[in-house]
C-alpha cells in the first residue's frame, strides 16, 4: 500500500523515467543483499531490446540512479543492520543517498535520526516514497553542510564516481563515526580510515557491469569502543 503520497511520488518518479525510457517502470523489489529490504526501482526490462543512440545519451546526460540499488550501497545497508552499534541511538547524515537504502538501513538498526541528503530533487522524491515503503522516518535534505554539525555519524556509498569528490572524504571526519563503500577507485587508501574488507555484491537491477564494480571494499573511521 502506497497510500495517497506514494500515489502522487510513484507518478512523479514515472513521469521522470519515461521521458527517458518511454517504457520504463518502477517495481517494489527486495534486494538481493539485503532482503529485509525493498525498494522501488526499475523493472527489470533493459535488456529486452536494444536502447536507441539518443536514448543512451539521454541516460549518460542524466542517469535515473535513484531507480537502482548501488553494489555499494547494498553492501553497507547490509554492514548497518549486521553492525548497528554503529548507529544505535544516533544522528547518522547519509550523504549521496540515492535510492535512500543505506538511510533506511541506518533507521532499521535503531538510529535515533537519519538525515538522507541528495542533490537531486527527484532522488529526494524517490528517498521518500523508498522510506514510506519500509517504514521508517528519515529527514530528506539538499544540503550536506547545514547537516554535518548534527552528524554523529556519516554512511556514504559510491560517491567517488567522480574524483573530485575524494575531497569530502577529509570534510566527513567532523563526524565521530564514518562509514563508507566503494567499488570504483580500486587503489583508494583514505588516511584516517580503517580498511574492513571487501565484499561481492550486483547493482541491482543488474547492468552488467565490469565485474571489478561489483567489488566492494568497506572503510571506516570508528571510536575505538567500536572498531573492528
């Protein structure tokens, strides 16, 4: 049951999808990785003809990543609800939320508020109705700067797609706790972080992907009452 709001987000998120892929639809869609949990993303269906070139630009222009479930980001939800002592009773500030699975995660392990903050307006729709459809309360911000002072904790999966974004990882240590997933930059060694493993996992639907994206590895900055 979606209920009213659900009803007017799933469209919205619709309308937005299938002015890129005119046949595209959002399914309710239990994660391989984490099946306590289920999203809303794509249907399964990208492989059932081959997209046109102006529909592959469009896609690259602006890609719908809030209608998939990241490697990344299943493997920390799943790290959240195994661990929760990391956000048991705590602020926990996701940054670069997207589907808005690992918010939900830090929520279900007993987080005390969990701020899911993305840049884009469509995500912040699909974090929404994501949340709803678990659950859980997250506050859905735009803007990561106005919520680092509150943050106990920061969780972040797949936000170094881009370079330029290595410079966040020295901005989170404001924080007491952060937790953090990666599948692209495969020689990444943050200082002040603690490398926990690596984990295998599928983007969900699955796209795929060069296999070396389906290798996450998982670092930490953590109290040492916490560390691993």
């Amino acid at each position: 049951m979606t209920g009213d709001y659900g009803k007017v987000a799933l469209a919205t998120l619709h309308a937005h999808l299938q002015q890129l892929l005119p046949r595209a639809s959002l399914v309710p869609t239990l994660l391989p990785q984490v099946p306590s949990l289920s999203l809303w993303l794509l249907q399964d269906t990208l492989g059932a003809e081959p997209l046109a070139p102006e529909t592959i630009n469009a896609l690259m222009e602006a890609p719908p990543y809030w209608s998939f479930c990241w490697a990344s980001g299943q493997v920390l939800a799943q790290q959240l609800l195994a661990r929760p002592e990391w956000v048991a009773g705590k602020t926990v500030l996701d940054v670069g939320s997207g589907s808005g699975v690992v918010a939900i995660a830090a929520a279900r392990a007993g987080a005390k508020r969990v701020l899911a903050c993305d840049l884009d307006p469509v995500a912040r729709t699909a974090i929404a109705l994501n949340a709803r459809h678990n659950d859980v309360v997250l506050e859905i911000v735009a803007d990561m700067q106005e919520a680092l002072p509150v943050a106990e904790v920061i969780t972040a999966a797949d936000i170094l797609y881009d370079r330029d974004n290595l410079s966040l990882l020295e901005t989170f240590q404001s924080a007491p706790t952060i937790v953090l997933a990666d599948s692209r930059i495969p020689d990444l060694d943050p200082p002040g972080y603690q490398r926990l493993g690596e984990f295998t996992a599928t983007t969900w639907p699955d796209l795929g992907e060069s296999q070396q994206y389906n290798r996450v590895r998982l670092f930490a900055v953590l109290p040492e009452a916490a560390a691993v």
